[in-house]
C-alpha cells in the first residue's frame, strides 16, 4: 500500500514540528524549507491537523504551529486519518456491480487489512517516531539565539 503524498507531508510536517519545534510555535515556511514541501499545500494540511486537534495556531508576530497535546499521545494513525479520512474507507474495496459477483470476493479481507493497518499506525507515537530519528541521526534544526531587547 502507498500512503498518498498528502499524508506523507502530513506525517512529514508534524514530525518536524514535534522534532525541532521545541515546544515554540513554527512557521509554516520554515516546516516548508526544512521538509522541501511546497508552502500553500503544507497550510491546507496543516488545516486539516488543526481540525482534528493534532495542532493549535498562534497568529501574529513570533505565531505559528505547535503540537496541541504531547508527541507521546499523538500518532501516526490520527495523523493519517486526520488528512485522509478513516484508514477503513480508504482500504475499502468500492461495491460489486451486482450482489452475485459480491459473494465471490473476500470483502472480509478489507477490515483485516484496516485493523491490522490502523493498529500498527497506532503503536507508533510522535515521540517514538522522533526517539527513532535521534537514534538514526536525523540532524535537528539549530536552535534561535536567544532575542535580548533593551
């Protein structure tokens, strides 16, 4: 199975915010530059993750994106669904043209799928995917020097 390129930049996207965010909001364009997405499209999925509460927003000067709740309690599957829909609609096979063609195919197989598909996306939280990429050396960003005003 190949995840869609939206869901790709959306596991993409909150990776990074969740790696090298920090807890600080993060630009849209600065997730873009970093995860080579283009910007307009990142905003539209971002949208979808603010929606089903995966991330808040912050407007204004020093605004941004920042995980809603901890990356331990985040995961891949609601990240999924959040952008495409529920994983079962989307392994679902479409109807038989007619109920006798139907009896001969393994609709069951598609639930299977969907459960064993769905659990493994839950097994994997934000923060294990971001220990995972700590251990694989995934560079992080560097960090802003602190701002002193006089």
């Amino acid at each position: 199975m190949r995840l869609s390129h939206q869901v790709q930049y959306a596991i993409c996207g909150i990776f990074d915010l969740a790696y090298n965010g920090r807890g600080e909001p993060v630009q849209i364009r600065v997730i873009s530059e970093r995860q080579a997405i283009p910007s307009r499209y990142l905003e539209q999925i971002f949208q979808r993750l603010r929606r089903a509460g995966l991330v808040t927003s912050k407007r204004g000067p020093g605004g941004g994106y920042t995980l809603s709740r901890a990356a331990a309690r985040i995961t891949l599957r609601e990240v999924v669904e959040a952008v495409q829909g529920p994983i079962a609609d989307a392994l679902a096979m479409k109807p038989a043209d007619s109920e006798a063609k139907a009896a001969y195919r393994p609709d069951f197989l598609w639930t299977v799928l969907a459960d064993r598909f769905g659990g493994a996306l839950d097994d994997i939280s934000l923060e294990q995917l971001c220990g995972a990429a700590t251990r694989a050396e995934v560079e992080r960003a560097a960090a802003d020097p602190p701002m002193y005003f006089i």
